[in-house]
C-alpha cells in the first residue's frame, strides 16, 4: 500500500464523518475529536495494519526498547534545545511576516481552541501529547523517509520528509528541524521508538505549559504588541539555540553514511 493510499483513506473516512453530520446533530467538540480520531487512530491503524502484514515485518521491528532509556537524557537535552529554537525561530517567521501580513500573523498568534467538554478534552490532550507523535513518526520516518531515500539520497530523503512534515505545522522552521534530528535519531539507532519518545516528550511539554505556565517565559511572543518589544531576548536565544541545534545534527550525523546501505532499505 503507498503512502497515497494512506492520504485517500483518511479522505474517505472524513466523507463519511460528514455524510454522518447531514442525519446526526454533531457539536463543534466532537467534530474535533472525530476528526483527530480519524487522522491520527483509524487512517493509520488500518494502513500500518496492511502495509506489515504485506511485507511480512513486526512493528518489534522497527520499534523495541533495548537500549532506548540510555537516549533518554540526549532526548531531554534536545527537547529543550528545541523547544527554545522553535520558539524563537516562530517570533523571526511572525517579525518577517507582520509588515506584510498582518492579520496573519494576528491569526497564529491566537491561542489553540481546546474543547470545553472534560471528554472531549481529555481525547484532544491525548491525541496532542501521544497518539499525534506515535501516528506522525511512523508516517514521515517510518514510511516517508525511507521511501523518500531509496528514490533520492540519505539527505534528500531527510530533508524532504521533513520539508512535508514542517509544512503541516505553523512553526515550519522549527517543525522542519525537528523533523531532521528525528530523522537522524532514526536512522542512527534504526529504532523508531526514539523519535516517538522525543515527539512524545515535546508535545507533553508543550500541553503543560499551556496549563501550568501560558505566560512564562517572560521573552515569548504572546500578542503583537510584543514582537519589537521582546526582540532582543528573542535574538540571544535565536543565536544561542541555533549553535546548538546545529551541533546535535553534526553529532548524529557522524559517520551515519558509513552506517546506512539505501539498498538494503525494505521499507
């Protein structure tokens, strides 16, 4: 099964979502939650589900815990890195923008709409925090990047696939650079568990401080208002997280050509 048919199945099962929503009164909350269930649980479960079963592989194979908690300091380390980066990087993309589009960047600047019923809630936190992670990982690094490689190159298929995955976020520069050191955790440990539990622990994170700390720290871009006035401190962590960032993909990168043989890639 290609990775198209993955894009046609879920279209289809929206179809029908929306079929349903002509004889069934739906609220806007469960429209969410329907959604997300179908985008990230049913469209990925039957596809993955086939797309094993074909090539005759278990998902132990490509996700297994032996020697994954030993990365789970590296994997805190790069979260933080991340999340810094994204966030400063997001305030360079809105400073660019705000001349020309204002109402946009108005737009990405308002808070993420969560469902008011605790049900509904608690899907949408789970679907963010963990099934959102497993699902994404498993497309564009399980599927994508390997597909994406045999057809071009090592970089090619990491630069690619995480091009695609950057654009399905509002951050796409720090999406997209996420997406390469997910890409290259993969590829060095060959253990598709390792950027899901990157994933898993970025998008946690980013649900926490929703709830717990929405306005701290003090130098992220909330409002408008702020763009020019938190420059400053946005730039040092710019600079500062880019360094680093820039670092950990040199570091995983080493000696990964020796280690790969795209033509022994089954994926």
């Amino acid at each position: 099964m290609k990775i198209r048919h993955l894009f046609g199945l879920t279209l289809l099962l929206l179809i029908i979502f929306g079929i349903g929503g002509i004889f069934l009164p739906y609220t806007e909350d469960f429209v969410g939650a329907a959604f997300s269930l179908i985008l990230y649980i049913a469209a990925p479960v039957v596809f993955f589900r086939y797309h094993f079963r074909k090539q005759g592989r278990s998902v132990r194979e490509v996700v297994f815990t032996q020697r994954s908690m030993a990365w789970l300091p590296w994997l805190l380390g790069i979260v933080g890195i991340s999340i810094v980066f994204s966030l400063s990087m997001f305030w360079l993309q809105l400073i660019a923008l705000y001349p020309i589009f204002p109402g946009f960047v108005e737009f990405l600047l308002q808070p993420f709409p969560m469902p008011e019923n605790p049900i509904y809630l608690i899907v949408s936190i789970l679907i963010i925090a963990i099934i959102g992670p497993i699902s994404e990982e498993f497309i564009f690094r399980g599927v994508l990047l390997k597909r994406l490689m045999k057809k071009t190159s090592m970089w090619g298929g990491i630069v690619i696939s995480s091009l695609l995955f950057g654009i399905l976020h509002a951050d796409i520069i720090g999406a997209f650079v996420f997406g390469v050191v997910a890409s290259l955790l993969y590829l060095k440990t060959s253990n598709l568990l390792i950027p899901i539990i990157m994933h898993i622990l970025n998008n946690s994170t980013a649900v926490i401080w929703m709830y717990v700390a929405p306005t701290w720290p003090q130098w992220v871009v909330y409002q408008s208002s702020e763009l020019y006035a938190n420059a400053w401190p946005n730039m040092i962590m710019l600079v500062v997280s880019s360094i680093l960032m820039t670092w950990v993909v040199v570091r995983l990168a080493r000696g990964l050509r020796r280690k790969i043989h795209v033509d022994e890639i089954s994926f």
